[in-house]
C-alpha cells in the first residue's frame, strides 16, 4: 500500500529559512505539518523543528490560566495589546486537552480577539488537542519553538481546559499567571492549592464599576493566603493585582512583575535551570507519548485488548488483572 503523502510540501529548508526570516505563511503551514499525524509529516517536522533550534528560547513564556468566566480572552487582547505598545512581538497559543471536537476554544478567541489579530506584531494559532496530555503540550511546545524562531519574543500559552492542564502549562512556561474573580462567593474555596502554589501572579479581573472595592478585598485575601506557602527555588514571592481588561487598567502592573520576575531569576540563575529542567522532561514526555503509542499500535496487543474487554465486562477477569496479563504480553513480544 502506498502511503499518503500530502501535496505541496516544501524541503524543511524551506520551512526553516521562512521563519527565521518572520514569514507569517510559512510559519502557518510549518504548524500545520507539526499538528500532522501523517508519518511523512512527522518525519518534516522533526527536521523542521532541528533547523530553527539554534534561533529558539529567546523569548519569556507566560502561562495564563483562571477560572470559567474570568474573562482570559479580553484579559489576554488587553494584556497582547500592552506588551505590543512595549516593543515586543507577542504569539497566542492554547493548550486543552478537553475537546476533541473543538479543538479548544481560542478558535473563538481569534475572533474575539479581533484587534490583536489583525496587528502583525501578534500571532493567534490554536494547539491541537488529542486524547491525552501529554501530547498535546509535546505539540503546543514545538510550535513555541516555532513562533520563538520565527520572532515572537513574549509567548502566552493559554490553558482552555481544566485539571491538568495547568500543570502542563506550568511546566513549559517561565512565570505562570492566575486571573481569578471577586464577588464570586468565597474567593480561596474555588480554586485548588496546587494551582494557587504554582502562581508566579494572581490577578483579580474585571476591577471596573461595582466590583472595584471587592476586587481589592479580594487581592488583600490572595497575598494573605500566598503568604503560607514557602518562597520556592525561584526566589520570588508572589505577587496580587487587580486589573480591569475590558478598561484596559492594570497591564502596566502585570507586565511590569512580570520583568520583575525575569531579572531576578537570570540574576539568580533559576530562569536557565527551570529551562533545562523544563527541557529534560519534554524529553521524557515524549518517550512515554511514543512507547504508548508503540504499545497501541501492535497487532500483538491490540486483538488480545479486544478479548479482555469483553471478558471485563462479562466479570471473568479484573481490570487490574487484565492489564498485567497484556503488559506480560508486551514484555514478551520485545
């Protein structure tokens, strides 16, 4: 059988030589062979992603996540927005492994964002989503990579989903930012400890109006409870804010912590060892993406699998029981 190969694809030269020189085109059509299944496109993308490696990482890498309704899309066109007035390039990515239908909801965000679209200083792309996690934050840090190469020096990769997506994120970014809301009921009943012991910021959203004094009650509770946990090993303690996006109040702050932040992590030396760290794990993340799919791939164990369903759910076998007869079955097959 003849395997498929698309048409219109170009030697990753091509590819590599058109972002480095900031071609917007090229670097769409890069990201699309990244997201590909296809195993000619696999192959591309990996020299692809070698060619423009030594012109990568030069860039901060925000993460942004919050609670539903917080208003990240309106936070981040403002947020875009300023950093752009700064001088810098600013790429929008995502990262939900939630929907597979979708694909996550930046789709939508491109349009709503519709004024930090249509700058050319800003580069919107959604990340593919798949049906683990692992994957899709292999596939949304290649295209950083991409976006970096291609001159994008702030990258703000957004969490659409819930769970863990966040730790994902946290792991592929520099400083990590929590929107968060007031007025909601009790503020630290809704939001996990490992979420708020992962944030470099919290940032209480839509301070306009009615809800200004709240949003400062708010704040105050926030640094009380950061208070708690222990300076971790970058050395900085967390800070508060409130912001209002849609009055476009309070950018200057949140960007100005973030800078805060970054000199004192080179200074100390913590930015390139969370790099390093950061780096090693993808390694492993993808060693564990690939033997899965080895796993799933083989005719040995796919048909045996078939069988142990059905006996699991006639109750002739446990689960537990199943799974160590076909991982004694793959072990074999090697």
């Amino acid at each position: 059988m003849k395997k498929y190969k698309p048409r219109g694809r170009f030697p990753a030269k091509t590819y590599v030589e058109g972002i480095l020189n900031e071609d917007r085109i090229l670097l769409s059509r890069a990201i699309t062979i990244i997201e590909s299944n296809l195993e000619s496109d696999k192959v591309l993308a990996k020299d692809i992603i070698q060619g423009i490696l030594p012109s990568s990482g030069k860039s901060i890498r925000i993460g942004v996540t919050g609670v539903p309704g917080v208003g990240k899309s309106t936070f981040i066109e403002s947020f875009g927005k300023h950093i752009i007035a700064q001088g810098h390039k600013v790429a929008i990515l995502s990262i939900d492994p939630s929907s597979q239908r979708t694909k996550g909801s930046i789709l939508g965000d491109k349009t709503r964002m519709e004024e930090l679209a249509n700058m050319e200083e800003a580069f919107i792309r959604p990340s593919p989503t798949g049906s683990t996690l692992g994957g899709v934050a292999n596939k949304t840090g290649e295209i950083r990579l991409l976006c970096e190469a291609a001159g994008y020096d702030v990258v703000l990769i957004e969490t659409v989903g819930v769970g863990q997506s966040e730790t994902a994120v946290h792991n592929m970014t520099d400083f990590f930012l929590l929107l968060m809301l007031a007025g909601a009921g009790d503020e630290l009943q809704g939001i996990k400890k490992g979420i708020m012991e992962m944030a470099d910021m919290v940032v209480i959203n839509k301070a306009d109006g009615d809800n200004v004094r709240k949003s400062r009650l708010a704040k105050r509770e926030y640094q009380n409870a950061l208070q708690i946990f222990p300076v971790g090993d970058s050395g900085w303690s967390p800070a508060t804010s409130t912001a209002s996006a849609i009055e476009n109040i309070g950018m200057d702050i949140v960007w100005g912590k973030v800078m805060e932040y970054k000199k004192l992590v080179e200074k100390n030396g913590y930015f390139y060892r969370n790099r390093n760290r950061q780096e090693i794990q993808w390694m492993y993340n993808n060693i564990n993406e690939g033997l899965k799919d080895m796993f799933y791939a083989s005719e040995e164990i796919s048909n045996p699998l078939k069988e142990l369903e059905k006996d699991i759910s006639s109750s002739k076998i446990s689960p537990v029981k199943a799974a160590e007869l076909i991982l004694e079955k793959f072990k074999k097959s090697w």
